[in-house]
C-alpha cells in the first residue's frame, strides 16, 4: 500500500514539475530539452542492440494499436505514406 502511494506521490510530483516547466526560464527549458534528447538518444541506441528491448517496443505499439485512440495516429501514418509515394 504505501509503496503504491508513493510510485503515485512521485508521478504526480514529476508532472507537477513538467507542468511548471512549461512556464520556466527558457534556459531552465533548453536544459530540460537537451536531456529528453539525450535520453531519446539512449533509447535509439538500445533498440539497436538489444532484441529484447525491441520485442517489448514493438509489443507496445501492436497493443496500442488495438484501441480507438490508435485511431488518429493510424490515420496519420497512412496519410503521410501517400505524400511519400
């Protein structure tokens, strides 16, 4: 119970600070983007090289997929294919 609490206590504290960022000094801002870049950078590097991680990625994406707010993002996709071609 009390770890449940505090997993939900972190994630609301996180979002509050993500919220409160949006409004920040642009250079507190720049700061914050450059680590969600490089954090992206991490990512791309591990789907690289692990089959483990991919699995799970794609797993994920198959999931989501299934449900109407997939909907969108399908949609999207299969516009922007039809630009390309």
């Amino acid at each position: 119970m009390f770890e449940k609490f505090t997993t939900e206590l972190s994630a609301k504290i996180a979002l509050d600070n993500l919220n409160e960022l949006k409004e920040s000094d642009p250079e507190e801002y720049n700061k914050t983007v450059k680590a969600f870049i490089a954090a992206t950078e991490v990512g791309i590097k591990i789907l690289k090289e692990s089959p483990e991680f991919r699995q799970a990625f794609a797993e994920i994406h198959a999931e989501f997929l299934k449900y109407p707010e997939a909907k969108k993002v399908i949609k999207k996709a299969q516009e922007t294919n039809e630009e390309f071609q």
